[in-house]
C-alpha cells in the first residue's frame, strides 16, 4: 500500500494563495483543496485518504489523481520507482552547440558541465559572448581552455550572435543553447536520433522543464497565435509523460534547439531584425512554410531558468524595454510569415489588443507601458521598407499555405501558470489530469495500478429511479447493484430520489446543467449513457473516459408510434433526428450493450453503416463481442416476497379471485384494447376473474400521458366493468410490486404487430417470470418466445379477440401451481449477476475502442445548454478561486474567441 510523506523542511507561502516551494528553490501554486489534501495525506496510506478526504467530485479516482499529480511534483513522497538502466555512448556526426552569453557566468558551469557529460560524440562547442559585463570571458578561459570563444564587443540582437557563431561552427548540427539550461545525458543522442528519423527536418525541439520546478514543462516547442503573445506549448503541465508521442512542433525554441547544417543553409540564417523574442518562431514557421518539418523530441529533457530566475509569483507584467520588443517581434513575424487573409485576421486582433492595452496604461497612469506600445509599433514601421523585398521573395518560394501552417497547433493545450508559476488546482485535476490518467495517456502511475484500485463505472439513467419508477430505473438500478459488489458504481439520476441503496452511489444530475453530469463522467473510468444524451451532453464527444452506449430501447422505432398523428411533415422531422442521433451513438461507444441477440443483429447493422466495424474492431475480436454484447434483464437478487394487496383487502376482490395483471404501463405501441374486448367473454366463465391495470401515468412527470391509456378507459367503461372487474392504478412503489406480482394469478402483454416489437424486450415479462407467475402475450417478440420455449404461458396471435378470450380462459381453468415446475430454468440464465457480464467484463478488462481515433462525430450542440453550463462554471469558479481567477480565466476564452474570427 501507498504511503505517502511530506518532503523535509517544505516551506509554505500563503499570501493571496497556498505556494508550496521545491527542492531546487522554485515554487507550485495550488488552490485550498489541493492544498487541503497535500496537508491531509501527511504520513497517511492511499486507502486512509480516499476513504475520510471530502471535496466536490471527490471520487477515488480523483483522489487517486490529485495524490499521483502531487508525488509527481515532488510535494509528496511514495516509495520510489526502480533506478533507470544506465545510458549507453552514441557516436555519429558532429554536433556543434553554440551558447550566446550575456552576463552569464552564474549559469555556465552547470550548462557546461552537462554538455561534457552527454552519452552523444563527438561534440564541439562554441560561447558566443554578447558585449558581457561580468568577468565571464575571463572566468569561461581559465576554467575551460578547450571551449571555442567568440567575442562581440558591444551588445548585439540574439539573432545577430547566432549567426556568429553558427559562422564558425564546423558541426553537421548546430545545438543552439541559452546558457541557462543543463542537460539530460542524454539529450543529444535524442536529438540527433530524431534529425535522423526525417529527412525534411529543420529543426528538433527539446522538452524544456523548469530548472527550479523539474516536475513541470517550461515547453516542447512553441507556438504564435492571432492573440496575445508567442507561448510555449504545454507550459506549466505536470509531466506525466503525456506528452511524449508528440512528432511535431509548430515551432522550436531556441534556448535548446538542433538545426541540421543542410536545414540551415536551406532556410537561411536567422533574421537579425528581430531585436530579441520571435526569432526563433520566425525561423521554425519560415522553414515550415518552405517544406521543412519542426520536430519534437520528448525524450530529449533540458532544464531551462527561464529567464535566469525563480519567479516569486508576484504579477509585476514585462518590463517597458521587453514589452517593446515583444510589440515589434509579433508585427515583424506577421508581417514577414503570413499570406494575406491571415495577415489581415493577425493584425486586426494585435491592433485591437494593443489598442486596448496602451488605452488601459493611459488610463492607470504607466506611462511607460503606454510608450513601449507606441515604440513597438513605430520600430516596426520603420523597418517596413526592408521588410517588403524580404517579404516578397520569401512568399516566392513558399511551398506550405497558412491553413497547413497553422493546423498543426489546433488544440494544443493552454499553459497552466498562475504568475510565472505552475499552477496545480482541483479543478486541473478533474478535468485535465484525471481523464489522462484514467485513459493511459501517462506513464503509469502506482496510484492507478490495477492490482490495487477497482474500476468506477458512472451508470447514467435518462428515466427516474425511484419508489415508483418504469422499466429503465428498474434496470439502471438492478444493473448497479449487480456491479456493487465488484466495482465502484455511481447511479446517475436526472430527478431527486428517495432511495437509499447502501452499495451504491445515487447522485442527481440536471439536464439544464450540463457540468452536473461532466463533473462525474470525468470522475469515472466508465461511463454508461444512452439516447439523446449525446445531444443534450455534447461533452460525451470529447471526454477521454471509456463509453458505454446502451441500445437496449430501440427509440428509433418506438418514435414511429409517438408521432403517429403528427402531420407527415412533423413525423419525417422527428426521424431523422431519432436517426442522427442514434448515428451518433453508433459513432460515439467504445462499447455497446443491447437487450437480446435479436436487438444485436439489428444494431450490427447500424455500426456497419457507420464504420464501426472495420479491421480495427475486427482485429480486436473477430466476433466482435468486444464491440457490442448483450445485456438484457434480469431477476432481482432476492425472491420476491408476498404480501396480501387486493384479496380479501379491496371490497371488489374476494378471498378466491383470479388477478389478472397488465404490469408496467399502458403505452401506444401495445395493444390493450384487444384484452378488454376479450374480458367480457372470460369474466362469463369465470366471475371471480379481476383485470388490474397498472400504469396509466409514468412515473416520470416529463413523459405525457399517453392516448392508449384513455382508450382504455374509455372501452372498459362501454362495456360496464370499469371498477367492476376491470380496475385501473397510476403506479405503484417498486418495494410494492412484489406484493402484486406475488398475489396475482397470470401476467398479460400484449402489442400489434409492430416492427418495435420483433426488436424489443420487455421488462414486465422478466417481472412475471422472476414472480413465477404464468404469462399470456403475443407472439412476436423474443420473450414470447421464452414463453414457448420453456412452457410457462401461452402465446396468441396479435389482435385476436377469440384467441385471446379462449387462451385466458384456458390458464384460469388450471391452478397457478400448476406452472411452478417450469420457472426453474429461468433462475441461473436470468440471474442479473450472469446478466451483467459482458459490462462487468468490459469495465475490468476492455479499452477505449481501437477504432476511436477514427470516428467522425457531428451532432448538432444545443446551445442554450452550453451558455447555462459555462455560467454555472462561471460561478463555480467565482466561488472557489474568486473573482480575480474567473476575470484571467475569461479573458483567456475571449482571446481564443478572437483567433477564430
């Protein structure tokens, strides 16, 4: 088991938020819960912790997250991981790094001392002093004679000493490096293995970590965006080896960057316009567009100051001097890279944020700030004339457009900094981290060792559960208490309930509050949804956690019989919606579940025709059960019990009469009208005889009455046995079912010939069965067939009064008894725990889909639940990080909003 201690001496800062400092003098912003959990896991084990710690959306699994994320920053300690083997020596063309030092000479001896330390050779290397003031130069010759010098008297641009001394390097590589950084042993090998794998590379790009907080990314490459300014990707991320199927960069950065010699003499050198900042961008994005590729390489680990120093984490924004190189540097790379459609969208997006940036300085009074704006801009202008002719013979030979150019960096990931610093918060963990780890995206973590954690299945019900509930409670939650016992199960309901299940987790979800079911999905390893829930959660098509897409009610065909007297033109409306989504699912599951290996064949077809059986799903499992299985229904756990209910207690029911029982709703697409045509020809025969209906309003408030249920009434009372011997009830409790199913003496269904009803099963026949009660139905379904089979009933044609009459006259004649031998059959097949193992299978052993790279998903996205989602986010994050966090949050959406214009 996992134990977890604080590292020794940890210094807390606690002004405007909990920053924990590291060994190597850095500091981690956390918010109070994190920090809440850091303080409670003190000298505490795994179990301990996840049992007692209490936040929002604290599961196991995300407390499992949080605790991995804070060993792996190094705020706590776990037992350690095996040592790595030790590094072999690669040998290969000769690598040149060239170091440009500025007052560098705290810096040099750890970026020298890691370069002599490499497992690469042969390598030469060259500092580029910059005009330096410190004793540096002097320092550098006495200590190491054998580095190659190069001298600049007076302070040029950072471009302008790359070119020196690239000029002088006799390398196939160029290594170009801050003096800031050290290396990983084996970072050259890793990059020179890289160079190699692509003839079209121009550049490789190093994973960058912070220096002073090695746990987190300083970058792996970097990007130029239409807003604010050039960022490094995945900046401030926990490494948790997520990132290290990454191939390609928009960009390098050049504080640790290898150039092929061949790339450069191709792209060119390095413009020395550029004052500092953008350089590096300019070049990787010039020989993008020539044809060249910015590779990375993951395994390539440098550690950079950033900057040359720790960042207290107080917000003091860019100096007036660096500013206005920044100002300059992003209208230059625009001005030099773009085609003209993304210039226009570049530049409209700078002007209007520099224009507000430099308005608001104004108006704060930072005169300074507001003066770096206008000599950004006036720098910028005044280089234009040379720019022009550059300009002109670059997009000459461009062989990329920008759409190409840019497409790379879609959905890269935003930074996670808060001031300088890496930001470590409960909400990264539900909605960033958690889903990585939770799909293997991350090397793996002790925490999520399948040996010592169960897998978390999120069942999520579209219908109530209840006291009172109708079929799909009954089987959401008969399926959750089937899976309890080996795994964590959390029953997602979309109304209040007064259950109380103490193996399972119930929770209220709401459909007008999207993030209420977001929250847990990402909480869960598994997550069961089926119907519209594609369309009312459109979250479901982006979320990492495995889905399970439930077929069992085939809504496509039972819509056919809602609509019915709706204007054709209604009707085709409602069915190619019921068809888009139900696409969707197909498009959407990992896993698919259905009621019968009838509905499997129906459902076959619909993942065919939506590509979802392929070499990918067929190669995992011939078969193809791993792709779609059945799980019906099944009998309750315990026997039912009996408890007198009408007999003898209801004045029309006397100690000796004959229950008949229509269970479970009076719907439109089943046919009991035929039953109470028939009634009057049975009750002849046998007086005593008693037809209860149960069902005429669904225990769901949201579904409408149906018309059936009135045309019922309607013909019983024609015939004059309403409330005589035909007896009508809303619904009743699901505890008081059992007293009912027990008391009555035959179950009846029936349904027209409706093609709902070759694909259907249903759950009141399973009811009828587990009751051991004799069942009439019609033939035509696969229960029906049960009830052929195994000989516990009778079955009737459709529609057929005289049939119907003369066989519900024949199982009155017989004793109920009479039946029970033939139940038995039923008790091991039934068992909801043999029901349920195909998922029970799946959640312990089953993967995404093989195919999920694959698939195309569309849905059309409400809107409306979108904006009350993000406003309740809204307030969330108001409530829990203030309003200082929730305005920096907001701006950031609007800034993506901008780009997209």
């Amino acid at each position: 088991m996992i134990k977890y201690q604080h590292p020794s001496e940890t210094t807390i800062y606690s002004d405007d938020r909990p920053l924990l400092a590291t060994p190597e003098g850095g500091k981690i912003a956390l918010d109070a819960v994190l920090f809440s959990l850091w303080q409670q896991a003190k000298d505490r084990e795994l179990d301990e912790i996840v049992a007692n710690f209490q936040a929002q959306g604290a599961t196991s699994n995300a407390i499992s997250a949080a605790l991995a994320c804070l060993a792996e920053a190094g705020l706590l300690i776990r037992p350690a991981p095996p040592e790595p083997q030790p590094l072999k020596s690669f040998s290969g063309a000769l690598v040149s790094a060239i170091i440009v030092s500025y007052n560098s000479r705290d810096w040099l001896d750890d970026c020298l001392q890691s370069l002599f330390s490499q497992t690469y050779s042969p390598l030469e290397i060259i500092v580029v002093d910059n005009g330096s003031a410190d004793d540096s130069v002097e320092w550098l010759k006495a200590n190491y004679p054998d580095v190659k010098r190069l001298g600049i008297e007076k302070a040029r641009s950072l471009a302008y000493a790359l070119n020196q001394g690239v000029a002088v390097a006799e390398g196939a590589y160029f290594l170009v490096l801050n003096p800031d950084i050290k290396l990983e042993s084996d970072a050259v090998a890793q990059m020179v293995a890289v160079a190699e794998s692509d003839p079209c590379c121009a550049a490789v790009a190093a994973k960058l970590k912070f220096w002073w907080a090695p746990a987190f990314l300083n970058g792996l490459g970097n990007r130029v965006e239409a807003f604010s300014w050039g960022t490094d990707n995945a900046i401030g991320h926990l490494d948790l080896g997520q990132f290290d199927d990454w191939h390609e960069v928009p960009s390098a950065c050049f504080a640790a960057t290898l150039i092929p010699c061949s790339a450069w003499d191709a792209v060119g050198s390095v413009d020395e316009a550029f004052p500092l900042y953008y350089e590096d961008s300019e070049w990787s994005y010039r020989a993008r567009l020539l044809g060249y590729t910015v590779r990375a390489a993951p395994q390539a680990v440098v550690y950079h100051a950033f900057g040359s120093k720790v960042p207290s984490g107080e917000d003091n924004g860019l100096t007036a001097r660096k500013l206005r190189r920044v100002v300059h540097g992003r209208l230059r790379f625009a001005g030099k890279i773009l085609e003209v459609p993304y210039l226009r969208k570049f530049f409209r997006n700078y002007i209007v944020e520099d224009w507000v940036n430099f308005s608001r300085s104004l108006y704060q009074r930072q005169w300074s700030t507001a003066l770096a704006y206008l000599a950004g801009w006036w720098d910028f202008c005044q280089n234009l004339p040379m720019l022009f002719p550059e300009r002109r013979r670059l997009q000459a030979r461009r062989s990329r457009g920008d759409d190409e150019l840019f497409a790379l960096q879609d959905g890269m990931p935003s930074g996670l900094v808060w001031q300088g610093l890496p930001e470590l918060t409960w909400d990264s963990i539900l909605y960033h981290y958690l889903p990585l780890l939770r799909s293997h995206q991350t090397r793996p973590m002790p925490e999520f060792e399948a040996c010592q954690r169960r897998p978390h299945l999120l069942i999520v019900s579209n219908d109530v559960v209840n006291t009172k509930m109708a079929g799909p409670g009954m089987r959401y939650l008969e399926m959750a208490r089937a899976l309890s016992s080996d795994m964590d199960v959390t029953l997602a309901v979309p109304s209040d309930t007064d259950l109380d299940v103490p193996e399972l987790r119930l929770v209220r979800y709401w459909l007008e509050r999207p993030g209420s079911l977001h929250l847990l999905v990402e909480n869960s390893d598994v997550a069961l949804v089926s119907g519209y829930m594609i369309e009312q959660f459109p979250f479901l098509q982006l979320t990492q956690t495995r889905i399970v897409v439930d077929l069992y009610d085939p809504f496509i065909l039972e819509n056919f019989h809602y609509h019915l007297n709706e204007p054709i033109a209604v009707q085709e409306s409602f069915n190619q919606k019921a068809v888009d989504i139900t696409n969707s699912l197909a498009r959407l599951g990992d896993f698919f579940i259905c009621g019968s290996d009838r509905q499997r064949d129906f459902w076959m077809g619909t993942l065919a025709s939506n590509g979802r059986i392929n070499p990918h799903t067929f190669a995992q499992d011939p078969t193809l059960r791993s792709l779609i299985d059945v799980v019906g229904i099944g009998f309750p756990h315990q026997e039912p019990r009996s408890t007198p209910m009408l007999r003898g207690i209801h004045p029309a029911f006397p100690e000796d009469a004959q229950i008949v029982l229509w269970w479970g709703g009076i719907w439109d697409w089943l046919d009991p009208l035929t039953l109470v045509k028939a009634w009057t020809q049975v009750v002849a025969k046998h007086p005593k005889a008693r037809l209860v209906f149960v069902g005429t309003r669904h225990p769901n408030p949201l579904v409408p009455r149906h018309k059936m249920v009135d045309q019922t009434l309607a013909l019983a009372t024609e015939i004059g046995e309403k409330e005589r011997t035909i007896f009508f009830y809303e619904w009743l409790a699901y505890d008081q079912r059992e007293a009912l199913l027990c008391e009555a003496d035959i179950g009846v269904t029936l349904h027209p010939p409706y093609v709902e009803t070759r694909y259907s099963i249903r759950t009141r026949i399973l009811d009828y069965l587990w009751a051991r009660l004799p069942v009439l139905v019609s033939e035509g379904d696969v229960t029906s067939e049960w009830i052929s089979q195994y000989g516990v009933g009778q079955v009737v044609p459709p529609l057929d009064v005289e049939a119907l009459a003369q066989a519900l006259t024949e199982m009155l004649d017989k004793p109920k008894s009479s039946w029970a031998s033939a139940y038995e059959p039923f008790r091991d097949s039934f068992c909801w725990s043999q029901v349920v193992e195909p998922l029970r299978r799946y959640c312990w052993q089953g993967e995404q889909a093989p195919d999920r790279h694959l698939r195309n998903l569309s849905v059309t996205l409400p809107t409306a639940a979108l904006r009350r989602g993000r406003v309740a986010r809204a307030i969330e994050i108001w409530r829990t990080d203030g309003l200082q966090v929730l305005l920096f949050r907001l701006r950031q959406k609007l800034q993506q909003k901008l780009v997209r214009l």
